[in-house]
C-alpha cells in the first residue's frame, strides 16, 4: 500500500481532529471585516481559492486569492494567509517578505520550524495531518474543513461523508477513461481545480478545470467517449446532458464537497494504478519547491 493510499483514507479521522481546532481557526480565518488576501502555490493556491470564495460570501469581508509567485503589493490588506504545507516553499516566503509593514501575516502549514515561521505573527500548525507523499491529499482537504468551520459552516456530514467516498465504487473504470474535465461552483471551483491537478500529478493523465458553466463555452469541444465529466457541489444538472452529448460519462453524488475530492483521490490513484505509475513517485514532482537564486 502506498504512502498516498494510507493519506486518503485517514482523511475523516484527521477532519474530526481538525474540527476540535475550529475556534483556533476562527482567529486565523474570520477576522471580520478585514481585507484579507489568501496565496499559496499548486494545491495550496486552489486552496487559497476555496477559502476566499468561502470567507467573502460569508459576509466576513472582501477576499482575494493569488498564486504567490505572482504576488505584487499593489492592494492593501488587513491580513495575508500564507497555505504552506511544508514552510520552506519559495515564492511563499518571498511573498510574505514582500507584504507591506502593518499587514497581520498567518502561516497555514503542517511542519513546525520552518523558514515561513520567522515571517508570520499568527501560525496555525497542522502537524497531526502532515503526510509523507508529495502528491497532497488529507493536509489540504484539512485546511479546507476548520476554514469551513470557521466560516459556520454545517460540518455535521462531513465525516461521515467522508467515509462513505472511502468505499464508493468509482465511477467509470480507469481503463475506459483517457480524459477527465472537473466542474465546480463558487467554493467547489477550486475543489475541480485541485481535482484535476491531483490526476495529472499521480497519472500523468490529461484532466482539465473550469468553473461549471464555462464548460459550455468552448471546453466541451474535447470531450468524447473516453471523457469522464465530473461535478463538484451545486453544479446545474443540465451539464450532465451536455456531457452525454458529446459521449462522455457524467458524474456526480450528493456528498459533501471535500468528500467528493476524497473519491476523486482515490480515482487517480486508481488511474495510475492502471498505468503503471507509483504516486508516491511522481514525475518530475518534490514535496516542496525551493528555487535556486537565478530561477527566483
């Protein structure tokens, strides 16, 4: 069994050990009324998009999500939240040495003494759901619940929930799949985004992302019998139809968000499975980017 396969199946019990966190989380992630910019990179940036959907239309206060190699301290925040898996991230670190004097900096992040703890005054350490693969499952999925709850959310199903996409069946067989498109709404676009790349990350397979109803304008144009169109949360049924059309398999269930990131998990290791890929070895792929000079 691979590291990444144990990851995803721990991810209801570290959600529930998560929750006992809420008020901890409330204090990073509320803050209402402040200006607050969320960033981080790969997941951590589709992360970052979850969260700022999920604060704004809270009502807490406007919210901005970036990738932090594309960070400029142009517009003013109250508070930047910095999601770091591991702390040492390069373009993290130099984003949040670049933020402007005054600005509250929170560091999100599963690994204690790390460089990203010199540039925060408010660190929430997430150690008990840190993993060992490179390919991130349960930390993010973990963000993404106590952001949740800080947000008062209804986390009632969540876990539960989550154990049922443990034991799902999945819903094509990898062998008859050679492309996946995921489709979010509002928070859940980011959950697609994070879908797709964990697919291309473990498979090496061609999956894409899109905010649902932007699949009708040109994407599904690639779509065909090979293609699996998955949905994410509130995601108008009509493109289940659309998808059908073109030949493609479409999917979706009425379990929580991030449980159904769970099953999309475990069909791209599914997926590598089938391809002969071992997740925990990932092309190309290291758990944290750390750039030499000339390349930062």
């Amino acid at each position: 069994m691979t590291h990444t396969t144990t990851e995803i199946a721990s991810q209801p019990q570290v959600w529930a050990q998560a929750l006992t966190r809420a008020e901890e989380a409330e204090q990073a992630f509320a803050a209402p009324g402040e200006r607050m910019l969320v960033l981080g990179c790969g997941t951590s940036w589709f992360v970052a998009q979850s969260i700022a959907e999920l604060r704004e239309s809270a009502g807490l206060g406007e919210t901005d999500a970036v990738c932090a190699s594309e960070y400029v301290p142009r517009r003013r925040y109250d508070r930047i939240v910095a999601i770091t898996r591991s702390g040492t991230s390069t373009e993290v670190l130099d984003a949040l040495r670049r933020t402007p004097a005054g600005t509250h900096r929170v560091a999100v992040t599963a690994v204690r003494d790390e460089p990203v703890d010199a540039l925060a005054d408010t660190r929430l350490l997430l150690d008990f759901a840190d993993e060992r693969s490179v390919v991130q499952t349960r930390y993010p999925t973990t963000v993404l619940a106590l952001a949740r709850a800080a947000f008062g959310a209804d986390l009632s199903r969540l876990v539960t929930d989550g154990e049922a996409a443990l034991s799902a069946p999945l819903p094509a067989d990898p062998a008859d799949i050679e492309h996946l498109v995921f489709l979010g709404r509002g928070w859940t676009v980011g959950l697609a985004h994070e879908a797709a790349l964990k697919v291309r990350e473990a498979a090496q397979a061609y999956s894409e992302s899109y905010p649902a109803m932007d699949f009708r304008h040109g994407p599904v144009a690639v779509a065909g019998r090979s293609s699996l169109i998955w949905s994410f949360g509130d995601v108008p049924a009509a493109l289940d139809d659309v998808a059908r059309s073109a030949g493609a398999t479409a999917y979706r269930d009425r379990l929580d968000p991030l449980a159904q990131l769970v099953l999309a998990q475990r069909f791209a290791l599914a997926l590598a499975a089938h391809r002969g890929l071992d997740p925990d070895r990932p092309r190309l792929l290291t758990r944290s980017v750390v750039l030499s000079d000339a390349m930062a």
